[in-house]
C-alpha cells in the first residue's frame, strides 16, 4: 500500500512539475532587430533596441521611446480593446487614440498572413524549451523562424498578437510594427506587480481618432 502511495505522490509530482505555467502579471523585456529599408536607414538610429511589455490579467501595455515622441499600445485582444497613447515633447503635444471596431478591421487588413510549417528542432530559451517553426509570411514574401514554448502561458500583446496562443508564447519571433518588420527575443520574464495606470490615459492627453491621427501623420 505504502509503494502504491509513493507512486501516486510520484506521478502527481511529475505532472505538476511538466504543467504549463501561466504567468498573469509581470513584465516581459524584449531586445529588437529592426528590418529597415535601405532608403529608411537614417531613421534606424531612433528605433528602440530593447522594450518592456507590462501585463496584467488579459491586458497589455507596451511602451516606445524614440528621439521624437515616444508611444504606449494597450491591447486587450479577449475584449477587443485597443489604445494608442502618443507623447511629442518638441509639441508639447499628448494623444490617446481608442481603436473603434471598425478601426481594427482595418487594420487587421494590413495583417501578416503567415504559413507554419513546424519542424522537429528545440532548444532551451531562458530556462523553457522551445519549439522551432519556419514561417512564410506572403504579403512580404520573407521567410523566418518562431519559436514557441508550451511552458508557460503569457497574454497576447502588441509584438505577439499575430501568433495563436494553440502554438504556445513565442520567444524569438518576427513581429510587424508600424510598415516594419522587427526580430523580437525574449530576454527576460519577469513575475512582478505592474504599476498603477499602465493600461489608461492620464487626464493631459487629448482624445483623438485614428483618422485624424492618420492625417496628421500625412495619410500613412
């Protein structure tokens, strides 16, 4: 009886140890490589090579600083919610734009369309094993590598939104911002309570919509 027991508390043991973990609040710090076109090279110098994504529950907020402005995207993808928060100093300027649904069925037009193809690679990243799948992504014709960990369960945010959770949380990926393709890693993971006011705007922006702030960035 007392084997059988063993055995039990064994088995439960090794289940518990080989379950995903799902990390609900924290900070996830990215490095970037930036893909920058050869007549954009000049504006390389003003790209962000590191960020930290706060989130918390099912809501993200990431933060990037530029020489120019600097611009924080809050997304919760379960709630179809999504901000975009724009400081400019050399303005004194401050915007908070809400993506209505229709502003994100635009821009979900302008989406990575992207093929997996897993492969049987892995390797440990940051202490969790990964996954390798090579990925086309067809409106750019580029071909690229993710891989994905089933150790733990992160939310979605704005560098991972374009991959399935069903994959698992991507480590080292390409992402798409702004007309752009980004090499995110993965460089740490952290377990910690996230500052009041990251996922809102303050009382000093100034409401604006996604149109207007197309116009003000010359329709692009």
């Amino acid at each position: 009886m007392k084997k059988i027991l063993t055995l039990a508390i064994v088995l439960v043991s090794l289940v518990n140890a080989n379950a995903q973990q799902k990390i609900t609040e924290g900070v996830v710090v990215y490095t970037l490589s930036w893909n920058v076109p050869e007549q954009a090279q000049a504006m390389a110098a003003s790209l962000p090579t590191e960020v930290q994504v706060y989130f918390k529950g099912d809501s993200s907020s990431m933060k990037m600083e530029s020489q120019f402005f600097s611009s924080q995207s809050i997304l919760n993808t379960k709630k179809e919610y999504e901000r975009m928060l724009l400081d400019i100093p050399m303005m004194s300027k401050k915007y908070s734009v809400i993506f209505t649904p229709a502003d994100q069925e635009m821009l979900a037009d302008k989406y990575p369309q992207m093929s997996f193809k897993p492969s049987t690679e892995s390797k440990v990243l940051n202490g969790y094993k990964a996954s390798k799948f090579e990925v086309y992504e067809s409106k750019t014709d580029i071909k690229f590598d993710v891989w994905f960990t089933k150790d733990i369960d992160v939310v979605a945010n704005p560098l991972s939104r374009f991959y399935e959770p069903s994959y698992g949380f991507p480590l080292e990926f390409t992402s798409f911002q702004n007309g752009l393709s980004v090499k995110a890693s993965v460089k740490e993971i952290q377990k910690t309570s996230v500052p009041a006011g990251m996922f809102s705007a303050g009382k000093d922006y100034e409401e604006m919509t996604l149109t207007q702030l197309m116009q003000m960035r010359g329709g692009q």
